[in-house]
C-alpha cells in the first residue's frame, strides 16, 4: 500500500488536482492523506487581546479545517468506486513545510503531491518544498491537468551527475499496474557528452530497461527553448527532473538550486522532481 500526501487548501485548483491524482493511480492501491495547515490571524492583536480572546476565536479555524477535511473525505469515500483507494484527513495549527516534513516521516509517505498556480514562476512555498523535503519525490500538478490511460514519463537531465534511481524507483512501484512510457531527455547536444556523462546515461539507460521492460526512447534538448517545445508537445505526460544533491553554500541560503530554472521552463506540466 502506497502512502501519498496532498496539502489542499481547499480551492478549486487543489480540487482538480486530487481528482487528477487518483484517476492517475486509479490501478493502484494507495492510501491518501488530505492535509491542510491553518494558523490564527492576530494582526491587530496585541498579548493582552490575545489573553482575552474567547475559546470560540480559537476553535474557528480548527473548526473550519476538520469540517473542511471531513467533506473531503466522506466525498471521495462516497465516490470512489475504487477499493484500493483509502482517504484520511490531517489538520494541524502549523507552517506547510513544517507540517509536511514531520508527517512525511510520521505516515512514511511515498510521495508528495503540490498544486501549481500555472504561472510563469515558483510559488515560495512550492519552492521551499522541493528544496527542503528531499527524502520522497514530489509531484507539482498544474490546473487541468488530465491523466491517460498510458503513462508517459519524461526523465530530463543532463548526466552529468549520476542519477540516483531510487526515487525513480519509488514513484514507478505506485504505477506497477499501469502501463508506463519513459523518455529519457538529455540537456545537452547529440554527441557532445563527456565520457562520464555518457557512462551516467548508459547506467540509466541499463537501469530503466531493467525496471519497466519496455524500450526507452531518447531525446535531446540542448536549450531551455528546445525543452520547452519539447514539454509543449507532451502536456499529458509528466516530466521528471532531478535536483542535485545541495552543496554547503545551498544549504546555507547563498545559493539556489538549479532545478527551479528548469521548472520555470515546466510550469504548465506535471513535473516529477526526484532528489540526489
């Protein structure tokens, strides 16, 4: 059984995202837990108001999620004629990307889903997400994002760094019952790897055709214009890409990871994006 978060806040877009989730593993069996954070509003409030503030101005936001979290719930439990899918409901007084790192090792999620705005850019929170919750994959669905019945999955990188398949790995064991198509993407020009590069790409040239039993397709993508023709062309696919293990200056903040400029070029599509 298969353990899959999705924060929502409640909006049409988190919404059509859940349901593009479970159609996407519809053949599998999974657990799904619906979170969502919520915090007080004390703007305006000083320490003495905050004393006094009555039992009701602090269970109303309470009161709000769980009554929220539990509709959600009954609805997909009332609607899904699937047998493999079990819902649960998970609210707490937090930040997000607190909530999701301790319940990520609480539950021992296998995956992560994130809703997109669609815009030409990372939310902050999304962003935050990828760069600190590196022991799952995480799955950033965009609006009207529509599944088929076979799986097409695009796995981008420029090799010049081994690809740990783990991750891989754990996101193609949630679709062992669905039928899988895996494109590997090289960012780079044909015939211009370097000897490691190629040997990276080879290892996971070996590793997927071991894993899917099917024949891999490759292709290439030497720029952000190309990439981004090439994702135009695949909207009903999900583009994987990998973020490279954070170096000392990324983890103390003084430098970005390169994975968001490549998401920026995705921000229309499902994008997989796999940690080193």
């Amino acid at each position: 059984m298969k353990k899959i978060l999705i924060p929502t806040d409640f909006t049409l877009n988190s919404f059509q995202t859940i349901d593009y989730v479970l159609q996407l593993f519809k053949h599998e069996y999974c657990d799904f837990y619906f979170l969502n954070t919520y915090s007080y509003n004390a703007n305006g409030l000083d320490a003495i108001a905050m004393l006094q503030a009555d039992e009701d101005w602090f269970d109303r936001p309470r009161d709000y999620a769980l009554k929220q979290l539990g509709k959600l719930v009954e609805r997909y439990t009332l609607n899904c004629y699937d047998l493999n899918h079990h819902f649960f409901a998970v609210s707490e007084c937090s930040g997000l990307l607190s909530s999701i790192q301790k319940n990520t090792k609480v539950l021992d999620i296998d995956l992560i889903i994130l809703t997109s705005k669609n815009k030409n850019r990372l939310g902050a929170k999304t962003q935050a997400i990828v760069d600190k919750i590196r022991c799952c994959p995480v799955l950033i669905v965009p609006p009207h994002a529509a599944s088929c019945n076979t799986v097409n999955i695009t796995i981008a990188s420029d090799f010049k760094q081994k690809v740990n398949t783990t991750q891989i790995d754990g996101f193609c064991n949630i679709l062992e019952h669905t039928n899988l198509e895996i494109t590997v993407l090289i960012l780079a020009k044909q015939n211009t790897l370097s000897d490691s590069a190629a040997n990276h790409l080879e290892a996971m040239l070996t590793y997927l055709k071991l894993k899917t039993n099917s024949t891999v397709a490759l292709q290439y993508a030497h720029t952000s214009f190309s990439l981004k023709t090439y994702a135009k062309s695949h909207m009903d696919g999900i583009m994987c890409v990998v973020d490279k293990k954070p170096d000392i200056l990324r983890k103390i903040g003084m430098f970005r990871s390169n994975v968001f400029s490549t998401l920026k070029q995705l921000h229309s599509n499902t994008v997989l994006t796999i940690h080193q």
